[in-house]
C-alpha cells in the first residue's frame, strides 16, 4: 500500500486518472503505474503519442 500510495501521490498533479497496483510474488514487489498521455501531452516530447496509455513499471526486492 505505500508503494502505490507513494507512485500516486507524486503522479495525481500530471495526471487525475493515474491508477497504481503494487503485487508481491516471491519477495519482489512490483509497482505499475498507467496513465493517459494525452493529460501530459503539454511537456512536449509525447505529441506524436497523444490518446496512448503509458504504463510505468518498477520492481524491487524485498530485503529483510
């Protein structure tokens, strides 16, 4: 829960429709983040994706 509460927090100011889901399998938590680009297009660089749906990944161990 603090993984996804953490990644939407920082992702909610760029996009309103961020979802985050954290699983964990064999000790290793996995945090998946999907937004819409078109609610970011205003950076710039992602124009030519407009109406695609980004999803950021990332995973980490778990050490205890």
């Amino acid at each position: 829960d603090e993984a996804e509460d953490y990644a939407l927090a920082r992702l909610t100011p760029f996009s309103s429709s961020a979802t985050v889901v954290s699983t964990e399998t064999d000790r290793v938590i996995r945090t998946e983040a999907t937004l819409e680009t078109s609610e970011i297009a205003q950076i710039g660089f992602l124009g030519a994706m407009i109406d695609t749906t980004m999803i950021l990944v990332a995973q980490h161990r778990v050490e205890f």
